[in-house]
C-alpha cells in the first residue's frame, strides 16, 4: 500500500486484451464497471423481484430512485421529454453506485476517471444535438438565438450561447471527475496523517487525532458528495434534454 | 483550463508513456507506480491516457448492457408495480365512495321509514283516542237514557201506586163511614147515600 494519494487512481491490467493494435484490457476500472453493473441492476431486480402491492423496504428504495429520477426527468423536460427516462435512471443509478462503490477502501472509483465522465457527458450531449436535429432540424439551431435579444447583440449572443453549449460537456464531465478525484485525494491525504503521525510514539498518536477526526468527518461528506455528484449530473442531463425537446423556448 | 492544460500534459507525454509501459512489460509495479506518480515527472494517473481506449470500450459493454437491463426489465418491472398499485388505490378509492353512496341511501331510507312509522304511529293513537272517546261518549249516553227510562217507569209505578192508594182510601172512608154511622144512629145507610155524602164533604 503506497502513501502516494493518486496510487489509488492508477489502472492496472488484469487480463491483457489487444485487438488491432490496441490495448482493450480488462483492467481494475473495467472490473470496477462490471461490479458497479452487477451491484445496482442486481439490487434494483434483486428488491422489485417480488413485485409487492405493499413494499418491503428494500423494495420502496428502487421504487423511490424510479420515482425520484421521473419527477426530475417530467420536471426538468416535461411529459415529451420522458422518453428519455431509461437513459437519464441508467445514468443516475450507474454513477450514484460508481461513486458510492469507491467509498469502500481500496475500492477503484471508476468515476474518478476522466475518460469515462468524459465519455457519459459526451453521451448526454450527443443525444442531446442527435435528437434535437431530428426532432427540429434545423430549428433546434433557435437554441442559440434567444428571444427579445436586440439585433446589434445578436451576433454576440449567439457566440457565447455556442460556447456555452460546447462547454457544457466539458463542465458536465470535469465537475463529477474533479470532484470524486479531490474527495479521495483529502480523504487519503488526512488518512496518511494519521499514520505517518502515530508513528512518533505517544506524541504523535495524540497529535494523530486530529486528522482521524477530520478524516471520519470528510468520510461523511464524501458520501453527500457521492450522491449529490450523480444528483446534480442528473438533473443537468434532464436542463440539457429539454434543449433538445423544446430548443428556443428559454 | 487545469482539464485542458493536463490534456495537452498527457498528450505530450502520452508517445514517452507508452515507451514505458512496454518496457516495464506491462506490469506496474510500486515503484513504477510511485515513479509516475511523483509531481512533474510522471503523468497524472486520471490523465493517464494508455488506459483510455480499454476504458471507453468497457464502459460501453457495461454502461450499454445496464442500460439494455434498466430499459428492458428494470424500468418496466417498477413501472408496472406502481401502475398497479396505483390502479388498486383507485378502485379501492372507488369502491368505498360506492360503498359511502350506499350507506348514505340506506341511511336516508332508514329516516324515511322511520319519519313515515312514526306518522303512522301518530294517526293510530289519535284514531283510537278518538274511537276510545266516542265509545265512552255512547256509553254514557246509553246508561243515561237508560238510567232516565228506569226514573220515568218508577215515577209512573209511584204514581200509579199512589192513585191506587188514594182511591182505596175513598172505599175505606166509605166502608169506615157506614160503620160509624151504623154505629151511632143504629139505622142502615146505603151505599149511594154514604158515597154521595161523602162527595159532598168531598166537594167541600
């Protein structure tokens, strides 16, 4: 176990895979994936499988994340926008149990990778321009003339509403990356405290404290953040799906 | 700008990076690790792009196959449980405001039959008040017409009796009048005379 706070970051190869030339191997993040796969689809079948008038508790929790996740959806897109509904749960539930995953020690956190927020906010924005062209045409391009604007702003507007559009990718991605990557860095920085200290003999033990309680603390916070990461990554998919179901009505 | 400045990082170090990891046989071992790691020199492990391609594949096998479970099962399934208890509150919902119509209207024709039992009840009391009346009224009537032919047939046997005893008085005066005029003058004296005497005093 290395002291370095981004050792537990690293992605190891498992089982070697190359497929033309490049490397396609089954690593620690893949492994992270399927069990993040296998935890959420298998709690949400495993808990609904008995299909109860009346809930069990375990049972309310999948149909509260369901609930959850279309109340957003139907507020943020309305009724038009619920065909969307599978994508924006599947999203939800794959990085809430990402991330929630990575707060077990040792435990890789696949959303801690850039790439792979990367590629789901890519996800979402490329859904978001292949709808919006295909429901609209070329009148989802209103989403970047807005109303009531006078016509010597206009060009003005409309550079800065692309811009805003093109970053929203970026934003959307670094924000639950930065975020993961950051929690874990604190929480194993103030954790190495707490080693490095106590071994000074009974000084450092009781300096050691201090960082103990700090890192119960952020672990509790983490778990927030853990949440409110695939919360807010939610709801900013739904803000950006009602783009592409209703362009030019902001 | 720190995404896009450590993007240009990895990808300038991306070409030294894959050199390295082919010599070190694939393997990464602590020290590697500790080594790549290190500030500067090594690049950032999230930015490390030699895992990007086998990332993005397996995030699309397993984002794609949960996506595949949510759509095809998942969201079905929790679907068709709500829908079905909300249906079941409904009915329910329904079936107690039938219930609640059916008990208001047999409660309203409770009142009813009662108001309607109640109004018969009265109109027995009064009638057989009023029959209870007119019999006493008729059995008085009757005992008095009664008690009135009982005075009248003793006031005419009184009467009766009384007449007969005023003429048995005349007869006796007459017998009594012959005897004492049989006894002071010694002679007889007819009945005629006697009578006609005594209708004279009589007369008197």
């Amino acid at each position: 176990m290395s002291n370095d706070p981004t050792h537990q970051f690293l992605v190891n190869k498992i089982v070697s895979i190359d497929i033309g030339g490049i490397d396609f191997s089954f690593t620690n993040a893949s492994l992270f994936m399927v069990a993040t796969v296998g935890a959420a689809a298998g709690f949400l079948y495993l808990t609904t499988s008995q299909r109860g008038l009346i809930p069990t508790r375990m049972q309310s929790v999948s149909e509260m994340s369901y609930e959850f996740i279309a109340s957003m959806l139907r507020e943020g897109a309305g009724s038009q926008g619920m065909k969307f509904f599978p994508m924006v749960f599947s999203l939800f539930m794959f990085i809430l149990t990402a991330n929630l995953l990575g707060m077990v020690p040792y435990f890789f956190t696949v959303t801690s990778q850039i790439i792979v927020t990367f590629a789901l906010a890519v996800f979402v924005i490329g859904t978001v321009i292949l709808y919006g062209f295909y429901k609209h045409g070329f009148g989802f391009l209103k989403l970047f003339v807005p109303h009531g604007v006078p016509g010597a702003l206009l060009p003005l507007v409309v550079a800065i509403e692309i811009i805003s559009f093109l970053s929203r990718p970026i934003s959307l991605s670094v924000r639950l990356f930065a975020n993961m990557l950051a929690g874990h860095i604190t929480l194993k920085v103030f954790a190495g405290f707490v080693a490095s200290l106590s071994a000074f003999g009974a000084l450092g033990i009781g300096g050691a404290i201090l960082p103990l309680i700090m890192t119960v603390a952020l672990t509790g916070l983490e778990f927030l953040v853990a949440f409110l990461q695939a919360y807010v990554f939610a709801v900013l998919t739904c803000m950006y799906l009602n783009d592409a179901v209703h362009p030019g009505s902001h | 700008m720190f995404v896009t400045a450590a993007y240009a990082q990895s990808t300038t170090t991306e070409g030294a990076e894959a050199h390295d990891a082919a010599a070190a046989g694939e393997v990464h071992t602590e020290t590697g690790v500790a080594h790549e790691g290190e500030h500067g020199s090594g690049v950032f492990p999230p930015f490390d792009s030699t895992h990007f391609a086998s990332q993005l594949l397996w995030l699309a096998i397993t984002f794609g196959l949960f996506y595949l479970l949510m759509s095809k099962v998942i969201i079905p399934r929790i679907g068709s449980i709500l829908e079905t208890r909300h249906d079941r509150i409904a009915q329910d919902l329904d079936e107690a405001s039938r219930l609640k119509g059916e008990a208001d209207a047999a409660i309203a024709a409770y009142e009813q039959e009662l108001a309607g039992a109640r109004a018969k009840g009265h109109s027995i009391a009064d009638t057989a008040r009023e029959a209870a009346k007119s019999k006493a009224k008729a059995d008085r009537d009757g005992v008095e017409a009664d008690l009135a032919k009982k005075i009248a047939a003793a006031e005419a046997r009184i009467g009766d009796i009384k007449s007969k005893a005023l003429a048995d008085v005349g007869a006796i005066a007459e017998e009594t009048a012959t005897a004492i005029v049989k006894q002071l003058i010694g002679g007889t004296v007819t009945k005629s005379e006697i009578a006609a005497a005594f209708k004279a005093s009589a007369g008197n």
